[in-house]
C-alpha cells in the first residue's frame, strides 16, 4: 500500500516533470524558430520604403552619400572637395600602420580574414562565443590586445586612419550584416530602442532628425537620411579638421540635443551601429569620405 | 450669465461692506509674509538643506547615467551649485541644486518613458 503511494506520487511528479520538460523544448523551439533574419528584412524594407516615400527620386544606391544625396547645393561643394579628398593621407597612413609588425612579429593582417582586405561590409557582426556586436574598431583594438599592444583610442588619429585603410580596400563591396539568432536579435533590438527613443534635454530621438525633418533645414544644416549613415565612415569632417569614426559623430549627435555622449565602442553605440548597419543592407561601402 | 451676474453682485456687495475687514486682512497678510521671509532667508540657505537635495540630485543622477539618459546640463549645474556653496552664496546654490535635481527626475522619466514608449518615436 505504501509503496503504491510512493508509486503514485513518483508517477505524479513524473508526469509533471514530463509536462514542465516538454513545454520547456516547445518553448526553446519556438524561439530557435523564430525567423530573426526575416524579422530584421521587415524593419529593413519599412525603413526603407521611408525614404522611398519621402525621396522619390533619390536611387537607392545614392544614400551611401549621406546627406550630400538628398541636397543639390552642398553635393556641389562636396563633389568639389572629393577632387582633391582630404582623407586621402589617413589611407596612406592607415596602410602604413596596418604593415607594421607587433614586438611579437604578428601583424594586423593575422587578425583578419583575407588579411584584412575587403572585409568592412562585415562590420558590426554579431559574436556568438563572446555574446556581443563585434565592429572593426573593436575587432582592431581585440587583435592588438591579443598580441600584447596597447589599445588605440577609438575618437580619430591611428584608429581612424586604420578604418580608413580597411574601408578604402572594401569599396564598393555591399554590406551584409545578418541577425541570424536570438542573442543578435536582443543586441539589434537595443540599437533599434536607441535610434528611436527621444533623449536629452531637447528630447530629440535621432529619427525625429534623421527620419521625420531629413532633407530639411535645422539651424545652419540639413539634415541628411540615417539609411546608409555607416558606409562613408570614417570621414575627414571640415568643422573637425580632422578625421573621426562613426562613434565620435554619434556622440556630436548626442552632444547637440545634450544628451550625456556614451563611451564610444562601448555596448550602447556598437549596437546602435549594428542596428544602423543592418538598416543599409545592400548599400556599398565608400569610406572614407569628406564631410562638412 | 446668470451665474455671472450673481458673482459680480456678491463682488460689489463685498467690496462695499468689507472693506474694513479687507484692509486688516491685508495688514495682517503683509506681517505674515514679512515674518516669513525674514524667517525663511535663515532657514532655507542653511547648509542642511541644500546638502540633502544635492545628493539626491546626484542619486537620482546615477540611476539615469545607467540608463543611459543623462543630460549633458545636469552634471553641471550640480557643480556649478557645489562652487556657490563653498564660495558661500546660499541662495544661488539652493537654486541650482534645485534645479539639478528638477533636471535628474525630469531626465528619468524621459528614460522610463522611452523604455515603455520607444516605437511611438517610428514614423511608420
């Protein structure tokens, strides 16, 4: 009799653990079958057909160009100044920096797939191991670590002139940055919160500029289409008289609504990045580039 | 209108009778407010109240920089309000610590709003 209870008790709880151990799998299957790329390929075709709806006549393959895309004027002036393109000695530089051997005789080119050559439409990439986007600069500042160098500071100089010389190897070639699970889903979805949500003490949500007043005046500048923001990047900037990478121009962003600037290449801005790059799949890579 | 009417008959009426009393009530308001701002110039430039709100300025700060929402003028103005407060001008750093704090709540619930909020900013 005593046994039987037991028995009854221990069939109860197995017949529990069954339930609990299969709606636990149905769970993770439905998850596992969650289609995240073709989640990612809405967002992309609205945000696109945004623009479409608002330029009409801007291809689509302009929107490398910023904002010297959707403004007759200043592409004049822009063209102009790409004649004689004051990035050029940052590739020079960066091609130099990029050959010079670590004190353990490693170079960059080890780091890298194809020796680092043509790979920025890579970038942002979603690290499975290491559960974060993973950007060039990062990726760059990773290798020299792994090889025992100090880390360069991500803002402008050696950093920006070694994106630069990975960038100028890479154009033309189209970005494919894919969301391909869950973790890179969750780290796509915060860089999507942060393009959107108002911040700062103007409350200002870089849509509201980008999006809904793009190709219209705000102050002294038009605001240019956020669809291709990271391909021309990094770029020479007439005002920084000076190159800088794509995190120092979001913090500029940051800055002008005063909103706290975040840590460039920090988790915030490398999401950011990853969301943005994602939003300008298919448009080729023309870094580095000039900018007012 | 009618309503409007009574009220203006009542004002009248008021203002005839009362007068007297009105003119005591004024004298009586003016000590009150001179008392208290005689009192409170005392009162509310002591250290002891302008500390408080600085650290919870400072608290609330915190919680906000973590969410990644923190307003570039807060920070300043905290300091601007600890350097009126050393330099011994009271009544400017009550103010600015006040204000510090208005700006760290108001820069919170900008953060919680756009947790809660954040596809309402999509334009499609």
């Amino acid at each position: 009799m005593r046994s039987l209870i037991v028995n009854k008790k221990t069939n109860l709880g197995f017949a529990l653990y069954c339930l609990l151990a299969f709606s636990g799998f149905a769970g993770a299957d439905a998850e596992q079958g969650l289609d995240y790329q073709s989640m990612v390929q809405r967002d992309i075709n609205d945000f696109k057909a945004y623009y479409k709806t608002r330029f009409p006549k801007i291809e689509f393959s302009e929107y490398k160009n910023g904002v010297y895309a959707i403004d007759a004027d200043s592409r004049e002036q822009w063209l102009e100044m790409e004649d004689f393109p004051p990035y050029e000695f940052a590739v020079d530089e960066g091609e130099a920096l990029f050959a010079v051997r670590f004190a353990n005789g490693k170079t960059y080119a080890d780091c890298f797939a194809n020796g680092g050559e043509g790979i920025r439409q890579n970038y942002p990439y979603f690290d499975n191991k290491k559960g974060q986007v993973i950007s060039l600069e990062l990726a760059i500042n990773d290798c020299r670590e792994t090889n025992g160098e100090q880390p360069l500071a991500y803002k402008k100089g050696p950093m920006a002139a070694l994106s630069a010389y990975m960038a100028s190897t890479s154009a033309g070639n189209v970005f494919a940055v894919a969301v391909a699970n869950k973790e890179a889903y969750q780290a796509y979805l915060e860089g999507k919160k942060f393009f959107y949500a108002k911040r700062g003490q103007l409350n200002f949500s870089c849509a509201d500029c980008h999006m809904l007043v793009s190709g219209q005046k705000l102050r002294a500048d038009i605001t240019g289409p956020a669809l291709g923001h990271p391909t021309g990047f990094p770029v020479y900037r007439g005002k920084w008289q000076e190159m800088g990478t794509l995190h120092r121009r979001y913090a500029g962003c940051n800055k002008n609504i005063r909103a706290m600037p975040l840590p460039l290449q920090g988790r915030a801005y490398r999401n950011l990045e990853y969301f943005q790059s994602v939003m300008s799949q298919g448009l080729e890579i023309n870094g580095p580039s000039s900018r007012k | 209108m009618a309503l409007l009417h009574v009220n203006k008959i009542g004002l009248a009426i008021m203002a005839t009778v009362n007068r007297e009393k009105a003119m005591t009530q004024l004298r009586i308001l003016f000590f009150v407010v001179l008392g208290m701002a005689l009192f409170s110039t005392g009162r509310l430039h002591a250290d002891a109240d302008i500390k408080p709100i600085l650290a919870d300025a400072r608290a609330t700060l915190t919680t906000v920089a973590a969410k990644g929402f923190e307003w570039t003028t807060t920070r300043q103005l905290i300091a601007a309000a600890e350097v009126a407060l050393a330099a011994g001008d009271k009544a400017h750093s009550l103010n600015l610590a006040k204000a510090a704090l208005n700006e760290a709540e108001k820069s919170l619930l900008q953060a919680n709003y756009a947790e809660a909020h954040w596809q309402d900013g999509m334009p499609f």
